[in-house]
C-alpha cells in the first residue's frame, strides 16, 4: 500500500470483497482522542467540546460510517487527522494511522505540519472533501490539477496515469479537459475522489462526499466508497445521511454532541438500535415516518456542565418523554460483544 500505480478496481475487486475482521491490523486507530476550541473576543473564556474521548478502529476492508447531525463534532474529528485545524484548537488522546507491513504508525494528532504534508495527506490518508466543486481551482481544468496531485505525490505523472484515473472512478478522461464550472455536481465529485486515490493510500476519509448531489449520484459516490473497502482499504465516511450510510458501511458509530454514543456492525446497528439518539436518527429517515427528534441537541460550550449535571444529555433534551427523564445513564460506552453504547444499556 505504498505509492506506486494504482491498480484498477477490475483486477482486485473479487467477488464478495474482503472485510478482514478480528486479527488484521488496524489501519487507523483513536484512543480517547478529544477537540477543544478556545473562543476569544466577546466570548473568551469559553471552550468548545467539539470532540471527546472517541475510541474508533478502522480495519481494512471497512467502510465505518460516522453518522450524527450536523454539528455534533464529527467533521472537526475528520479534520483533526488530517491535521486541518485552526490554530485554537487543542487536541488530547491518539490517534494512530498504520501503513505497509513494514512502516510505523504515525500518531496524527501530535504530528508536526512536515509529516502530515509529507507522509500522511494523500499517502496514508486520502480526503473526499465535503464540497468537491469549490475544492477544485476555478482557472485550471480538472486534468491540470490532477495531474499535478500526481506529480506530486509519485514524483513522476503522464497522461496514461490521468485517465487511468479517471476511468478508475468512473469518468470519461475526456471531462478531464473541463474548467470545474463546465463539470456537474457528480463530475466535480468524481475528480476528488479521483484525486484522494493518486497514491492509493490504505485510509480514505470522505468528509460529507454526498452533499449537494442527487440520490443517482449519491448511490455512485457511496459505490466508489464500497469498492475502495472491497479492495482491503479502510474508509472513514461522515455524514449526516444514513440512507447513503446504510447503502455501504459495514460499521457504525453514532456521534452525539461531541461523543461517539453507539458503536458496532452497520447492519446490527440499523436493525437494532440501542441508544435511543440511534433510535431516533432512524426514524427520522423518509421510510420510516420522517419523524424528526424532538429539541434541538445542546450548545457545544456547555457541555461540560451539562454532563456533570445529567451524565446523558441526549434524554436532558428531551424531558418530556416519559420515563426518560430518569435516565442515570453515564457518557462511557459500555461493550457487549462487537457492540459498544453509551448509558443505554441493551435490554
Ligand atoms: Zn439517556
């Protein structure tokens, strides 16, 4: 999993895929991994919980779908990573990410901006970005700038390895020639993802790879994501959409303000959930009643009083439930098997 040629998926997709579970190496692993943001100004003093204590692996031949509404730090943990933070942020925990057999991990969240611009962006972890058609430079067609993601991460580039790209997500290499405003919504999307897999790196994150595009799309989007996993990567998929999520995730972790509330297989999650925000999510979804969950999830600043005060604050936000209010529950996750939840037990 070096850089080198990308192979194309016709030669190592086999049937059925390859999802290695139990004994195979982590690709990326967080260990109580947490975000904070200092404000300043007129709010100064204040601290954002962005992210807390998140515990994830991701193994190759997954596609761990994070899933939670917008804003509750899922986007700021893809970011952290890669090393894309602004510089109020503060980071505590691990979060490790593997390569070849005989490479070392590097630990991400103290890694100097050298490492990440030189070992880790695009090489061990390749970025599906959240807007692909503003990502991309207006004054230079999608070729050029391929092309140069490539000379710069092979070290050498010609048109061959461009449209061998191309071809491998999907696209005519001839839209290649196209300024990103001539290219649609899943064009523009399909060069990023072409771009994040120039040097085939063993983790794919895709920050919110779906937004703006129509269903056709996002089913093709989420496939590519599917056969990246199919041939032994990981993939990291945020987002706030479960019926993409459903489409290709083998695993699930739900994040509710700032903590990761519910873990495990993704079929197993979405037939069973445990933890009611899980529950909740759910049912929210068009084929089950669009029923929305009720309040609004809490201020991101107060959650540390908050936690002190309820321990589970997704039931604090809805108190007029019945019985729920009474929730003791704790904000650790808990395993049972190859599930984990928070302050929910299974009943
Ligand atoms: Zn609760």
């Amino acid at each position: 999993m070096t850089a080198g040629p990308v192979k194309a998926v016709s030669e190592s997709s086999e049937e059925g895929g390859a999802v290695l579970d139990g004994p195979s190496r982590p690709l990326l692993s967080l260990d109580d991994m947490s975000v904070r943001f200092a404000l300043g100004g007129r709010r100064a003093g204040e601290t954002v919980h962005a992210v807390t204590e998140a515990r994830l692996e991701l193994r190759p031949g997954q596609v761990l779908a994070l899933v939670g509404e917008s804003g509750c730090g899922k986007s700021v943990l893809a970011s952290a990573l890669l090393g894309l933070l602004p510089a109020n942020a503060w980071l505590r925990g691990s979060a490790r990410v593997g390569g070849a057999a005989a490479e070392e991990d590097i630990e991400l969240l103290s890694a100097s901006e050298r490492v990440l611009a030189g070992r880790v962006r695009g090489r061990r972890v390749g970025l599906v970005p959240q807007s692909a058609a503003t990502h991309l430079t207006p004054v230079r067609t999608a070729r050029a700038q391929l092309a140069e993601t490539v000379r710069e991460l092979r070290g050498h580039e010609d048109d061959g390895d461009v449209d061998e790209l191309a071809e491998r997500v999907g696209l005519d290499p001839a839209a290649l020639e196209h300024y990103p405003h001539e290219l649609s919504g899943g064009m523009a999307q399909r060069v990023a993802v072409a771009s994040a897999l120039v040097a085939d790196p063993p983790v794919v994150v895709a920050d919110e790879p779906t937004t703006g595009l129509d269903r056709p799309l996002v089913d093709r989007t989420m496939d590519l994501l599917g056969e990246l996993a199919n041939r032994n990567r990981g993939v990291l998929l945020i987002t706030h959409d479960l019926s993409a999520a459903r489409r290709v995730a083998t695993h699930v972790a739900v994040m509710y303000a700032s903590r990761v509330v519910e873990t495990g297989p993704a079929e197993e999650v979405f037939d069973r959930p445990w933890h009611p925000y899980t529950v909740g999510l759910l049912n929210a979804l068009p084929e089950r009643g669009f029923e929305p969950i009720p309040g609004h999830p809490p201020a991101l600043t107060e959650l540390d009083a908050l936690e002190r005060k309820w321990g589970c604050v997704f039931c604090q936000r809805r108190p007029d439930t019945p019985g729920v209010a009474a929730c003791d529950g704790t904000t650790e996750l808990v395993s049972y098997g190859d599930r984990a939840v928070a302050a929910h037990p299974p009943c």
